[in-house]
C-alpha cells in the first residue's frame, strides 16, 4: 500500500451504464485475442501464430500434393504409364467393349492367374505348395461318391491334367495353402472379368445337373459390364489408399488443430478458477466459452476460406471440385467447424486435464476415422445419427456428398441424393446445426450438474423440477434495527443486532444453506451490516464463512431465508431476483488471488471497470487503484510475473474497482508480510468512508485492531456479535495470572493470600508440579496492585519460582465461544477435542503394549495389507475399470469372431442387392423359371421387361445414369435368355461394375435347374466361403498382418498371433500396480513410511509377494472370463462339430491353448515386476508410465516377430 496516502483520497465517481450480454462478450472477445498471441506454443510461437501456420503449412503441402498428382496425370496421357500402382482399371465407357464368355475360362482347368509366383515359399517345404487345383467334395456319402466319379470324367474328358478331384484334405498347415481365389489377373493383360470361382462354381452346377437327370448339361454364361457414364478421375483420391487416407488425416488436421488449441484454452481457464472471476462479475461461464468459440471461428474461416481455394484449383478437366459451387464447399466446412467447436466446449467440461483431454480426442478419432468407411453402406437413418453425436463423421460425410457429385460432373443438389444410403446435403447440414444446439444445450447441463469448485451442483433431474422455473416473489421493505449488547446464542434463539446510526446496506434474515438433505453449513443466521462500518466475521475452518460469502456475492443460492441489499438509490433489493443489480456495487476479494495470468495489472482492472458497467472511465479508474496500491511501477507487467503480496494488492484494489459500495474480503491479508499487512490495515480504514465492508480472517490481532465490529460463527450459527471491547468484556479472562509453584508450596495456599485482595479469582488450571494459572475479570485497581506485590513478596521468600501478568486478546475469545459450543448437527468443523487426543495418546504411548521381533514385522504386515486394500476399494474406479476389460474383450472379441465368419460368407442372393430393379427379355418357354429363380416380387423389387438386345439395354441403363445418377444404386442386373438349344443353354447378363457379379452366376443355374427338372421349386443354393491365406501381395491390414503371423507360428513354433490381444490384456494388471506405485511416490509414502520405522526393503518384498498373489487371482479370473464367453458363444468344447475343430495339429484348440497359456503367465510375472518398480522411480506421472508400458510391449511384440519372420 502506499505510505503517502495518510487520509483517504476522494475516489472518482464514474457514471453507471447498464453492462449488456453483448458487451460482457465483447469484452471477453478482446481478453481471448490478447491471450491468443500472449500464450506460448512449445515456449516460443504464439499460440495464434501456430494455430494457424500449422494448418496453412498442411493446406499448401495439399495444393502441392494435387498439383504433382496432377502432373502424374498428363505424364499418364502423354505415355499411357504411371510408376508403381497408380495405373488402375476404371469403369469403362466404351459402349463395344467385348463380352466375357464363360466358354474362355474353361480352357485354363482351373489353373492359378499368371500373376501367381510358385517360389515365394522356397525356403521351406516346397512339398506343401502346388500349382495344381484340389476339389474337395464333402462328407464322403454314396452321392457325394458319384459326383466325384462324374467329375473325374468330366475333367478327363476336358483334359484338365492340372486338377485334382478328392474327398478329403491332408494339409499340414491350413494357413500355408496358396491362395488361388483370383483367377483375374489385374497385374497382367490376361484373366477373366467373370468374378472368382466362376469355373467352379459352374462346373459343380453341371455336375449336379447331370447326376439329376443323366445328362450332360452344357450351359454358357455371357457377361457384359453396365457402360459408365463419364466422370472425373482425380488420381489424388482414386490412387493408392495409403495415400488417401493421409489426404484426409491432412485435411481433418486443417480443422483438428484449431479444436486442440480451443479444448487446452478452456481447461487451463478451468483449472486457473477464471470461473470465479466471471460469476463475481456478473458473467456467465457460457459467455466466455462462446467468446472462445467466437475467436476459433475466426481461424477457422480463414483456414477454410484457403481449403476451398485449393479444393477450386482447376489444375486440369479430370480434377475433383471442378463443378461443385464454391459457396457449398464452404459453408459446408464452416457448418464442420462450428460443430467441432461446440463438441469441443462439451468436451471441456468433463475434463481437468489437458494431457487427457488431448489423448481421448486423439483416440475418438482415431476410432470414428476407422467407423466412417464403412457408414456408407448403412441407411442414410443410422449415418444422421452418428454424424449428430460425432462430428467427425459429418465432416467426412459433407466431404463424401461433395466427392460423388463432382465424381458425376454434377454440382450438390441440397435437397437430393445422388446414390442410395447416401445422406441428403442440405439434411445433412440441419443434423450438424442441431447437433451444434445440443451440445451447447449439453454444456449447459455439465455446467449445472458439474459447477466445479465454486459452485452448487443441481440435481440431474433439476429441469424437471418446478422449483428451478419458478421464481420467487419477494416484497421490497427497508428494515431498521436497535442497538444491542452482544449476548451469547443458541441455534434454537435469534442474535440480537448490533448495528451503527442508520439503516442497514445489508440484512440477512434467517439464512440457511444446505449442501444435500444432512449437511448444514448455516443455520438460521441474520445479521445487519451498516455504511462505515467493518464487520470481521470469525469462525473455525468449515464454520460456514465462505459459504455466507457466497450467498452474499449471488455465487450460492441460499436454501432458505433472506438476503437483501440497499443500492444507490436507497431501495433494497432480494438477492435471490435481483443480483445483477446489485452486482455494479458489491466488490469481492476471494481468498486465494484468482487474476487473469496474461493480462497486465492495468488491463485487469480495466477489465474489472469495464465489466461492471464503467468503461468510459476504465483508464482513470485504474490509474486511481494502482496509485492506491502502490503498483504503478509495475502496472504494465503480466499478473502471473508478480509476486504474492502484489497479487493479493492487485485482488484488493479489483474489489474496490468501480461505484462499488459493499466490499466483501476473504482473508484480505493472507501472503503479506507484517509490514505490508499493517499498511493494508491503514489503508482499510481510510477507505471504509461511504462503504460497508465484511471480511474474514484467521488474524484475530488484525480483526481486534481493524474492526468495528466482530461475528464469531461456530457450525453455522453466529454465537457472538458485538465490539471487541464488549466480547473481551463478555467472555474475555479478563487477567491471567501465570505462577510457577515450587513444589513444596500448594496451590490452595497461594489461592487463598490473592483471594484477601481479588475474591472473584478462579483457577483456570494447574498443572502438578509445575505453573498454576488464575483468572480475573477485576480491573487494574489499587487491590490489584497489592497482589501484585504480595506475589513479590511470596517470590523472596522462595515461596513461588516466579509470576507473570497477561491480558485477555481476541484469541482468547474465540477460543472460549467455540470450545463452549457443542457440535449437535456433526456439520463437519474441523475443531477437534484437545482433552480427547490427550486420553488417545495415553492409551497409545503409556498403556499399550509395543510388539518386538517376528511380532513386530507381523504387526507392520498387517498394516500394510489394510492400506493397500482400502487405497485399492476407494480408487474402486480404477478397479472396476481393470475387472471389466476381460469381459468387454471376450464379449467383443466373440462378436467380432461371429461378425468376421459371416463377413467371409457370401450367398449368391438377389434380394441382398434390394430395393432394386431388374431389366430383363425372357423367351416364354422359360419366363417362369426366370421369375421363380429371381425370388418372390416385392415392393423392394421391380422387374421391367424389355423388348430390345442385350446391347440395346446397355444403352439405356447409360441413358438413365445421365438423367439420373441415382440409377447407378437403383439398378444392377439386366438378362436376356433365348430357348435352350437340346441340352446346351444360353444366358446374356448385365451386371453393374458396383456388385462382386455372383448374382447372375446363381440366376443363371437356377434357371437351368429349375428348367431342366421342370420344377419351379427347386434350386441350387450356394454359399461361396472366402479367406486369403496366403497371398502376400495383398493389401496389408491389421487382420492380414495377424494371418501371416499365425502362419509364422505354425512354422516357428512361436506364440500363436491370436494370442498377442490377450497377452495385452493380462498386462494391464501391470499398469493398474503401478499407478499406485506412482501415487505413492508423488504423495512421499514411501518417505513417511520411513520415519514411521519400515523398512523400504521390507516395503518393495511386501508389494512384491502381494502383486504376485494379485496376478495369480488376475489370470484366473481373465480364464475364467474367457471359458464363460467361449461357453456362451460356441458351446461346450465336447459338444462342438467337427468342422469348427478342424486346426493345425501342431496347436491345440483356443480353448486348450489358453487353459495351457494363463497359467505360464506367471513366468512372465516374476522378471516383470521389478522392471514395473523401476519404472516407478523414473517417471512421476501414471499417464507416462501407461504410455510407456504401452510403447515397450508394442516394441517388444513387433521386434520378436519380425526377428523371427524376416
């Protein structure tokens, strides 16, 4: 405080303006801008300098990446060759294409596609791998013995030396069987465009037909693609997959960085209590977040303003984008980003933590990034919600719409889809919108349900609630009370009031507060509070100080009771209704210094000024504050640069900011030091003139030197109110007289000489032996002077040691109301019953009995154990995360099981392909075996007869592609079929390059079949089972790395790969020790611990043996998740078919291998929990210690397969 101001300086008084929402905004508006290029990225780029040079970068390594594909393209053009696998086969436009007979693929016998290479496996068994084709015809029955004897004639008679009928197989290794699925070679000019196992899937039909009526049936199948309407062929999406997938990580970073930027802003804001600050003020939290969003946004157009120019670029005729309007790229990513930045906010308020925000954000991506290819093929219904809840998934989807039209060479049509299970544009903005609406709405909610520290949380249900929407009508009244003296209270009786001359500024009238149905943090309190006067209100930790603060200040809502406040004007006003009102002329000093760190302490009161509705006076108001709290040599430094007496001055000098009347300081003097705490004293008491000031403080020196009055609160009742004169008086101990006997003298004799001079004497008490001590209320009269001297004389003639003299202080008050006060509501004080941890510590030193030796350690065991299982049962969140894991893993795991095995099925069904519409031109003789082989009509089937050729149907499908894309997803097949020819039949097929074209191959023999035995009834049901096993030159995936790794472990003898997930799994329980570990070192157990007398050897055994029985209930408990799932799915092990117990006979089954797996895991145990205590020591964090124990098994899995495999 400065030292010049002796007297009060006349403070200037500004005029008041009504502080609009839009004003409160505009000012957080500037507060966010100034933060944004004050903050530090990595300690060095402004946070506004990253956020958008980050993304910019990406936006011009996407142009250059569009431009080199470009390039790529017209060298394509120039040459007609592209290096590595850019060069793919498009959908063809050429109306004369030829068609593919199913005659040709009959000439190869089943033979493997050229691309095929016979010695990938040469450095092992080469008698496991053939070129040669096996069919294998099962189970071995008398008629699955003819078809085999028919089919060796057949292929005799076809001179198909190369294949092989049998009825069984003698495989070694079911996982290294060649993989010939694909008879179409796309890596060479020869191959089929009939799709695979077409020769066989036909040669069994004949076969079946022929067994069926003695004949030999020849039946030929002719092909012809649909014709493709033109379209775009941007080989920066349509080339390699890997490089598509990073285009659009590369364009979902334009958007995620900003987001990231937004959720760390907001949760550091969290975690700095700025909340507080804007409720103090006036402000809603919501407002900052939209001030946030505000500024986010802002990025976020300049980002997509430069997106959609890059996306705009006509780099050539063949570029996406060409035809899409510019406005609908654009609106439709600002529609992504503000629906990103309102899944950000929500997001924000169920997180404390910036490193676990980022990492939930990264992993929800990464989660919805792999979902999201495969929404296309579900009802747009289901694509609506998903893109509601995740905006992810809308972003993707905006960007998918836009892609399909240009694809067509067709600009967005808002109100119209362009392909089945394709999401309408402009519907799709309207779920974004709403989705935006809802998480503002959810925000809201969190915001109320979960206040945080400074704040009431409502109940979960409180909309529902008549109370919270109906408002309570109060009667505006002036209230005056007389002086009294201050008497003692029960809970049950109302305090008199003490007050000055005048009206009460505020009055408080019965005030209850309670948090839940049984605790009561005040109870039945009223008070008055006057102009000119300082009030302290006095009380033990949880007495309900701060509580009443806040009830005063509007940041609580009282449950019960009346607050109300004078204005300006003289009219008082209900806080409950009306506390934005009062809010322009009520300061707040919190107890801790809550300053916005980035600002400098004259922007922070300008900031204060501003808010309460004084802004056009903001700069000479802050120039008056920093004047008055000795400041202005610092005013232009950031508040997080000062130390703790400036902040508390800068705290201060914000609750005087403005017009402000009532000033409510919570322990205004806490981080000062003396000198500068009597300064604040000083100026305190200049500045009270015109004002009301209430304060609290654990000082009861600077509560008896400061107030003009004193409240002592004791479990939420006020037990004493007056001046510090008359509590002293009241309850003070008036004189101690402090003695210290010798010990052949008795307190009763020198009781009984200070009684001839101060009779009211009382022995307050006497230690045996040592200082005896008495209590007067007598003033300082001549009597009091002669026992004085008669101590004196009792000190020469050796009667007493010596004596001295004390009088009574605030202290001595406080301590005399609250040990008079008894707790009956157990509302949680902190005071404590000094006479009851004497008897304690008695009882534990004096009267128990220490154990030694063996007991000694035992006793230690015990304690341990019941420490780590109570940590343990109240971290229960911890732990029912880690007991629930096995189930959703083998719960998952068996879904996806049965999902994959079905996924590897397909049924040659036309229905599968509805809603759809089928062209066809039938002969008579066989239009009804056409009908009944296509299936029953529905409404999700039309069948359209045509007049015209195969060639001439082809032309008219083109036609309708051009008037209407749609087309391309309404039909998929068109027939013609002439009469048979004797025993030879015809069948022409349109299918559409977006189906596998099994359809026509199953129409086709059912049409036969049915013709042949004259019976629409019957059928040939085919099921085609598919599995690459062995093919390495596919696209690799996580699925196919495991197949090549199960292959690896047939031949090496190496841990199965189906059992690396669940070795996962087992290791959690590494990750569950040593978060606690990590918690107990960062609390310093382990030091305490020390002093308490264990040993730390003793210490690291016990944890050790302890984890050890741990894991053992652990991987009984994950067998016996796996044998309860593996039940329910698959059945008993002795109850299942042969066909899902065919296996390698190197392994036993999944169930035998993790019977015989779990319980080796305790070899893994033994080496593996002491690198887990070291890794203790070495990080502080459990969250670094989770990631690097998952990093360490994910190296050590990967570099012992790959030394093994390669």
């Amino acid at each position: 405080m400065s030292q010049s101001d002796t007297s009060r300086q006349k403070l200037i008084e500004p005029e008041y303006e009504p502080v609009s929402s839009s004003r409160k905004l505009g000012l957080l508006l500037q507060r966010s801008v100034r933060y944004s290029y004050r903050q530090r990225c990595c300690k060095c780029c402004p946070t506004i300098l990253f956020e958008l040079l980050f993304p910019i970068t990406i936006i011009i390594l996407l142009m250059l990446s569009r431009y080199g594909i470009n390039r790529l393209a017209e060298k394509q053009n120039h040459d007609g060759s592209l290096p590595g696998t850019f060069s793919k086969r498009p959908c063809s436009q050429d109306i004369n294409i030829p068609t593919t007979s199913s005659n040709d693929i009959f000439t190869n016998c089943f033979k493997f596609p050229p691309s095929y290479t016979r010695d990938r496996w040469n450095s092992h068994s080469p008698d496991d791998v053939s070129n040669e084709t096996n069919i294998v015809l099962e189970p071995a029955r008398t008629d699955v013995n003819e078809l085999v004897q028919h089919a060796i004639i057949r292929l005799a008679a076809m001179k198909c030396d190369n294949t092989n009928i049998c009825k069984h197989h003698h495989f070694k290794c079911l996982g290294y069987i060649s993989d010939r699925s694909n008879i179409t070679d796309n890596n060479g000019n020869k191959g089929s465009e009939l799709p695979e196992f077409t020769d066989v899937k036909m040669f069994v039909d004949s076969l079946l037909m022929e067994y069926q009526t003695n004949r030999q049936i020849h039946f030929e199948l002719q092909r012809n693609l649909m014709i493709c309407t033109p379209f775009r062929n941007d080989l920066l999406f349509t080339s390699e997959s890997n490089l598509i997938n990073i285009i659009l990580l590369m364009i979902d970073a334009v958007f995620i960085v900003p987001y990231l930027i937004l959720l760390i802003s907001l949760i550091r804001e969290k975690n700095a209590k700025v909340k507080e600050i804007l409720k103090v003020l006036g402000i809603e939290p919501i407002l900052n977040n939209l001030a946030q969003g505000i500024r986010t946004m802002v990025i976020l157009l300049i980002l997509v303003l430069l997106l959609s120019i890059v996306f705009k670029i006509k780099l050539n005729s063949n570029a996406y984008f060409n035809t899409v309007n510019f406005g609908i790229l654009f609106f439709g990513n600002i529609i992504y980003g503000l629906q990103l930045i309102s899944f950000c906010i929500m997001n924000a308020q169920l997180f404390n933590s910036n490193v676990r925000a980022i990492i939930f954000t990264i992993v929800f991506y990464y989660v919805v990034y792999n979902i999201s290819s495969f929404t296309i093929f579900w009802p747009p219904g289901i694509q609506y919600v998903l893109m509601f809840f995740c905006p992810y998934i809308g972003g993707h989807s905006l960007f998918q719409q836009a892609v399909l039209y240009d694809l067509a060479k067709k600009d967005v049509e808002i109100f119209r889809t362009i392909y089945r299970n394709v999401p309408m544009y402009f519907p799709t903005l309207i779920v974004m919108l709403l989705s935006c609406v809802f998480y503002w709405t959810l925000s809201w909610y969190l915001e109320k349900v979960f206040p945080g520290e400074y704040g009431i949380p409502q109940d979960w249900n409180f909309l529902f609630k008549r109370d919270y929407w109906r408002k309570e009508t109060t009667e505006t009244q002036i209230y005056a009370f007389d002086n009294h003296a201050a008497t003692l209270t029960r809970p049950a009786a109302s305090l008199a009031r003490t007050n000055s001359i005048g009206a009460p500024v505020i009055h408080v009238d019965r005030l209850v507060k309670k948090f839940g149905p049984d605790k009561i943090a005040v109870n039945e309190v009223s008070f008055d509070l006057y102009e000119n006067q300082i009030t302290s209100l006095l009380g033990p930790n949880g007495s309900g100080k701060t509580t009443i603060f806040n009830c005063l200040i509007g940041i609580y809502k009282q449950t019960s009771g009346t607050i109300t406040i004078e204005n300006e004007n003289g009219i008082d006003y209900d806080t409950r209704n009306n506390i934005e009102i009062l809010r322009k002329s009520m300061g707040y000093c919190p107890q801790h210094d809550i300053l916005f760190d980035l600002l400098t302490i004259e922007e922070q009161i300008q900031f204060y000024a501003s808010a309460r509705g004084f802004a056009k006076y903001k700069q000479q108001i802050s120039n008056e504050m920093i004047h008055l709290v000795n400041l202005e040599n610092s005013k232009h430094s950031f508040c997080n640069s000062l130390s703790g007496g400036m902040k508390r001055r800068l705290s201060l000098a914000c609750a005087f900011v403005g017009n402000t009347k009532i000033i409510l300081l919570d322990e205004p003097s806490s981080g000062l030091d003396p000198s500068n705490r009597r300064l604040l004293w000083d100026w305190l008491r200049t500045m009270k003139e015109g004002k009301t000031l209430l304060l609290t403080t654990h000082f009861m020196e600077e509560s008896d030197a400061l107030s003009d009055r004193i409240m002592i609160i004791s479990n939420g009742v006020i037990q004493a109110d007056g001046t510090s004169a008359k509590l002293k008086e009241q309850y003070g101990s008036g004189y101690k007289l402090i003695i210290n006997k010798q010990n052949n003298y008795d307190t009763n004799d020198i009781e009984n000489e200070l009684r001839i001079y101060l009779p009211k004497l009382t022995i307050e008490s006497d230690i045996p032996n040592g200082d005896v001590i008495f209590r007067t209320n007598q003033q300082p009269n001549n009597q009091f002077v002669q026992a004085l001297r008669q101590l004196d004389v009792m000190k020469v003639q050796n009667r007493i040691k010596n004596y001295g003299v004390q009088n009574s202080t605030m202290d001595d008050v406080f301590l005399k109301i609250t040990k008079e006060t008894k707790d009956e509501n157990d509302s949680g004080t902190t005071s404590v019953n000094i006479e009851h941890i004497d008897e304690q510590c008695r009882y534990v030193f004096n009267e128990r009995q220490f154990f030694h030796g063996w007991r000694y350690y035992l006793s230690q065991l015990h304690g341990l154990i019941i420490k780590t299982l109570l940590v343990r049962y109240r971290r229960w969140g911890l732990t029912l995360f880690i007991l629930l894991l096995p189930i959703v893993y083998n719960l998952l795991s068996n879904i996806i099981s049965r999902s994959k095995n079905a996924s590897d099925t397909f049924k040659m069904e036309t229905n599968l392909l509805n809603p759809q519409t089928i062209l066809y031109n039938v002969d008579p003789i066989i239009e009804n075996y056409f009908q009944a082989a296509i299936g029953s009509k529905s409404n999700d089937l039309i069948l359209e007869q045509r007049s015209e050729n195969i060639t001439e149907m082809n032309k008219y499908i083109w036609q309708k592609r051009i008037n209407r894309p749609y087309t391309y997803t309404d039909i998929y097949l068109g027939f013609q079929v002439p009469a048979p020819q004797g025993n030879t039949y015809k069948i022409q097929t349109l299918s559409s390059n977006l189906i596998s074209g099994y359809e026509i191959i199953s129409i086709a023999s059912n049409i036969f079949y049915k013709y042949v035995l004259n019976d629409t009834s019957a059928s040939i049901q085919t099921t085609l089972i598919y599995k690459k096993t062995g093919n390495l030159t596919i696209e690799p995936t996580i699925g196919s790395l495991l197949n090549v790794l199960s292959i690896a472990s047939c031949f090496l003898k190496v841990l199965p790969a189906s059992l690396i997930l669940d070795v996962f799994v087992f290791y959690m329980i590494f990750l569950y020790t040593t978060i606690f570990l990590v918690s107990e070192r960062k609390d310093s157990f382990l030091s305490l611990l020390n002093i308490s007398g264990l040993h730390p050897a003793f210490y690291w055994l016990f944890n050790y043996l302890f984890d050890i029985l741990t894991y053992v209930i652990w991987f009984c408990y994950l067998l016996a998740m796996y044998c309860i799932f593996d039940v329910a799915f698959n059945g008993l092990p002795s109850g299942r078919t042969a066909s899902t117990t065919i296996i390698p006979i190197e392994f036993a089954s999944s169930w035998d291998l993790r019977v015989q797996f779990y319980p080796l895991t305790i070899i893994i145990v033994l080496p593996t929990l002491p690198f887990a205590y070291l890794i203790t020591k070495i990080f502080k964090s459990d969250l670094l210690v989770c990631t690097y124990f998952f990093s360490f098994l994910n190296h050590q899995f990967v570099f012992f397969y790959l030394n093994y495999f390669i």
